[in-house]
C-alpha cells in the first residue's frame, strides 16, 4: 500500500490519501491537546501507543461481531482504515460520573451511575462542540432518526464488549467517546479510535487514573499511564 498526499491533519492524526480509493493511511502523532485545543503539549510515544492500543480494540471488536473502519496496523504509529465519511456527532457514553458530567449535573466523581447514559455533541470545534438532543441533530440534519437509533444501540454494545473486557484487564471503563462514518453504500461503520485519549480508564484497585485526565489534569506521565494500559491489554511491541 503507497501512501500518497496529505489529506487532514487533525489535533491527534494525519489522514492521507493511499494508492486504493477504498482506504485512507493514518498515521497517530504524538501531540496531546485538550480543553478543544486550548493545552497543548508533545509526549513522546503517544502515537505509537493510541495506535497500538486502538489497533488492538479494534480488532478485538471485530471479532465480538462489531465491524469498524480498521483493516490493519501499518507500523507503529500508523494504521490502514476505510474511507468513510465522519457523521459530526461525538457519542459518549458513561457507566461512572466524571468529566463534564459531574460537572454539569453536579454529581460526585466516580459515583456508579444507576443506568448507563448515552450523549450526543455536535463535533464543531468552534462551537467547543455543544451537547445536542434528537431535535437539535434533526434541524441541523447531521443524521437521520435511523441513524441516530443505530448509533446508540451500536454504542450501548460497543460499552457492554468493552466493560468486560477492560474489567478482565483490572482496569474500569468510565466514559468514552465514539465517532461514525458512512460508507460508499451509506453503511454506519465505527470509525475515529478507541484509545485511552477518548475513554476515561480508572485501575479496578486504586482507581488511578490511566487515561487523558493524566495530562488534563496534570497528574503525572501520560505516556507511561498509556503504557500501563497496553501491557495491560497484552499488547506486544509493533514489529512491522
Ligand atoms: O469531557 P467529558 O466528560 O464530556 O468526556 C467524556 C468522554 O468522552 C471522556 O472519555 C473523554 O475522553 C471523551 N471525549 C473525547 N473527545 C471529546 C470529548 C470527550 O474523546 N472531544
């Protein structure tokens, strides 16, 4: 597979256009933003590890059953997935209270949260992407009701793979955010990563943090909690 000209550059990835229309190269840098851009830093070995640990959920995904745009793992920091078109809606789902919606509904950070929520954010970065409900997603037509409908059911299986699996790893599964793309047939397929980036990962123990908060909230070496997460998931050195 050749890579050829850049076609985006996002906060955390470089997209670029491949010899083949079906797929697109991308290739994770090592930057970490938050805040909607606001911090920002360079942490050696955060591209190499998302894409690892992406990689890996990705494909064990797959093989519960939960397709994606990931075809394969290209080097270490680069991985080979199918073009899709990016739907603008963020989805987040949570089991535990932190982030923002602690914040907002002034609940107590880690409080198990009596039934899972699922959310929407409309992904535009100069609105700070705002939380939307059905009817905002419809007047702005980012997606149909169908779509939304399949987005939250695949989103609420996507939790219910990924709680056990972490919870088999000693590690809880907090919150995350997942992003969709269509395809050429106009097939919703999970897209963006899955990464310690865009989930909040808390030791089953100790409840430390292992996740973007790290960085957030400047408590500690982000590299090294990322790390901790890929040893955790057996993740092996990439060789290719
Ligand atoms: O900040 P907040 O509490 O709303 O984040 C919920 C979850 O979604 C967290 O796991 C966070 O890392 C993720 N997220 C993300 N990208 C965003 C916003 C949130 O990955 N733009």
């Amino acid at each position: 597979m050749e890579k050829l000209e850049m076609l985006y550059e996002g906060k955390a990835k470089r997209i670029y256009r491949t010899s083949d229309e079906s797929t697109v190269w991308i290739s994770y840098k090592d930057s970490a933003t938050a805040f909607n851009g606001e911090k920002k830093a360079v942490i050696e070995g955060k591209g190499r590890l998302n894409n690892e640990i992406s990689s890996l959920l990705f494909e064990m995904l797959a093989a519960e059953g939960i397709p994606s745009h990931f075809v394969t793992r290209l080097s270490e920091t680069d991985q080979l997935v199918k073009k899709v078109s990016i739907v603008p809606i963020e989805v987040v789902v949570r089991n535990i209270a932190a982030g923002t919606l602690a914040k907002r509904l002034g609940l107590t950070e880690g409080e198990i949260l009596p039934q899972t929520i699922v959310e929407f954010y409309y992904k535009n970065d100069e609105l700070g992407d705002p939380l939307i409900n059905d009817d905002h997603i419809a007047i702005l037509n980012l997606a149909t009701p169908d779509q939304l409908t399949e987005m939250r059911e695949k989103a609420l299986r996507v939790n219910d793979v990924l709680t056990s699996y972490f919870a088999s790893k000693n590690v809880k599964l907090v919150d995350f955010k997942l992003e969709y793309g269509t395809d050429e047939k106009g097939q919703l397929l999970l897209a963006d990563e899955i990464s310690p980036d865009t989930c909040r990962l808390w030791d089953s123990e100790t409840n430390e943090k292992l996740d973007k908060d790290v960085f957030r909230r400047d408590l500690g070496n982000l590299a090294a909690a990322y790390e901790k997460i890929l040893e955790r998931l057996g993740g092996v050195p990439c060789t290719k």
